[in-house]
C-alpha cells in the first residue's frame, strides 16, 4: 500500500527517519548518522510542495521516497529513496518510484533528476578518473561489481546524464541520472 507521508502520524515519520540512518550509515553515507538527522530529512521532504510517499507491507512502513521541484516544476529531483533492508529486492522499490513518477506527474512535472553518490567505490569510477575523462569515454566502460543503485534506476528507464568528480571528497563521485515522465 502506498500512502501521502504529508498524511502519516509522529511516530510514523520518526520511522521513516531511522530508517535512513539504518540503511545509508551502513553503506558509507554520513549523511544521516542520527535518528534526529534522519527524522529532520523526512520534515525537509514532507514540506507541502514536495512529493512524499511511503510504501507499506502488511503493516510495516516497508520503505519511503521524495520528489521536489526544480526548473519551473518541469523537472523534479528524486530525493530520497529507501527500502528497509530486510525488505530489498522484492519489487518494492520499483513500484514506489513508479507511484513517485505518477505523483509528479499529476502535479505537471516532466521528467526527475537524481543524484546516486558512490561513496564507497561500489562502481569501477575510481579507475576511470571521472574528473579527467570525458563523459563519452567514460560511460562505455562503467561497470557495476557491488550492486549501486544506478542499476536499479537504468532498469527503470533513467539515463546516465552526467557525472560530477570528487563531491564531497577525493574519490566520491555523483552519479547523475534523469528520465522523461511524459512521451
Ligand atoms: C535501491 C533501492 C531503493 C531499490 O529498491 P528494491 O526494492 O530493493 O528494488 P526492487 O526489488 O524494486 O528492484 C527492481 C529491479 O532492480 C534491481 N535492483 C535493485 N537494486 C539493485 C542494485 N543495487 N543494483 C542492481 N540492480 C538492482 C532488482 O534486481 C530488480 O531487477 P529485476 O526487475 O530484473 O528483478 C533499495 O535497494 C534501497 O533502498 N537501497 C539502499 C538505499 C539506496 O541505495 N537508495 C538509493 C539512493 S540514490
């Protein structure tokens, strides 16, 4: 079951907000190493503009995912998207992007945009040199060895756009992806 997170009680966003520190920290993010960070990123994302939805199996929030505007409202950028572990790789993931894209959608939106960091060199783009190689040279020879997320966004219709060197430091790049929700 999908539902409007703006719609959810306290504890329920206090849910949301841990399971961001559960699942990103152990993943290398530093993002969201607190239950107060992470609750404060659900506040930021329920804000009235924006797009945000949880999904639910049988009764627990199984996972949860934001969308907000940019460039006029045509074109939004996914922010975040999380599954709970032990829920991963059951198709969850994918319907709830897909009710994000609808969301969006309805309200005018034309395309996402996301940012997929590899903070932790679960791509081979550390070998590639990102900041000297230009994109055409570098996309062909991109690889995946330990599961980032990229591959579950491509699956689901979104292409590598650009990538951004050293973000947040040497060797941390961000992965920019971006589909069209209207033909
Ligand atoms: C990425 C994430 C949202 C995907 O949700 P999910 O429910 O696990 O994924 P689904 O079961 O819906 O997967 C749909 C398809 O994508 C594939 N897929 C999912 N995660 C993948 C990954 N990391 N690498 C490669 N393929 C992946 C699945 O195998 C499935 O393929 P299929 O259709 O051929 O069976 C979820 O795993 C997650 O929260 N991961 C940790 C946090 C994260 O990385 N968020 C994204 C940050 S930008």
């Amino acid at each position: 079951m999908i539902r409007d997170l703006h719609q959810v009680s306290e504890e329920t966003l206090q849910q949301a907000g841990r399971m961001l520190t559960e699942v990103f920290s152990p993943l290398g993010s530093d993002e969201w190493n607190t239950e107060a960070q992470g609750l404060e990123e659900v506040r930021a994302c329920c804000d009235p503009s924006y797009v945000c939805l949880g999904i639910w199996e049988q009764d627990e929030l199984a996972g949860w995912g934001g969308a907000r505007p940019m460039y006029h409202r045509v074109t939004w950028e996914l922010h975040p998207l999380v599954i709970t572990r032990h829920l991963q790789g059951r198709g969850l993931g994918e319907k709830l992007l897909y009710s994000i894209e609808q969301e969006v959608l309805r309200l005018g939106g034309q395309g996402i945009v996301l940012g997929t960091d590899d903070e932790n060199g679960r791509t081979n783009l550390n070998e590639l040199n990102p900041a000297l190689q230009p994109l055409e040279l570098l996309l062909p020879r991109l690889e995946n060895p330990g599961n980032h997320p990229y591959s579950f966004y491509q699956r689901q219709g979104y292409r590598i756009v650009g990538i951004i060197p050293n973000t947040t430091g040497s060797g941390i790049h961000d992965i920019l992806m971006w589909k069209a929700i209207v033909d």
